[in-house]
C-alpha cells in the first residue's frame, strides 16, 4: 500500500469506528456498518479529497496525535488505513482523521488507502 500504509486496518481500528460511530447513528447500524468496513476492498483516495468530501477542518500540526503520526512516519513506520463511511451525502472518517491531517502536511495530494462503505 505504499510507504506510509500498512496494507489493511488494524484490528483494534474497527471497534473504534463502531465507538465513534455510536455517537451518530444507533449502536446496532454502528456495529452493522463496522463490520462491512471489514469485508470492504481497500481502495485509495487523496488525502485532499477526504478532508474536503468530509468538511472537517485540518488538524494543526501541533495537534498530539497529528504530531505523533508525523513521527511515525519519520520513524519509517506505517499506519492503517482509513475508515470511512458514505452517509445522507456526507462523508464521515469514522476511523483515521489524524492520520488523514499528517499525511495532508506530507502533500495534499499523496493517496490514502481506506475502506469506504
């Protein structure tokens, strides 16, 4: 997936986006939808594109977890794909958005892998 990917989401990424997502929808379509994000492919998107489809503003750099992604990336290590989920026409990062905002500062137009649902 690339030098900053690993090639699927970790495991522990899809209880979070079933988490998150609780706090938007019911708990039973948060669980159904997080379980789809697991059967869906892997699929790339720029990493413009997701934080202008999902209208959330651009973390600051200086933001702990932005930071924290950047040193990883530093560091040579990868992390997992995004999360995301297509609902009433808006895109909700249900899992990733630090990772989306780090990867931005790299270039706006480096591909993120995700799963879309």
């Amino acid at each position: 997936m690339g030098k900053f990917w690993l090639k699927d989401p970790e495991e522990h990424d899809f209880p979070a986006a079933a988490d998150y997502l609780t706090l938007l929808l019911d708990e039973k379509e948060a669980k159904e939808i997080a379980e789809k994000l697991k059967a869906a492919p892997t699929i790339t998107k720029k990493a413009k594109d997701i934080l202008r489809a999902s209208q959330l503003p651009l973390l600051s750099k200086d933001n702990l977890h932005v930071r924290e992604n950047l040193q990883k990336i530093k560091k040579g290590n990868k992390m997992s794909p995004v999360l995301l989920v297509r609902h009433d026409s808006k895109l909700i990062i249900a899992d990733g958005y630090h990772r989306v905002c780090a990867i931005y500062y790299l270039s706006e137009d480096l591909n993120i892998p995700c799963r879309l649902v």
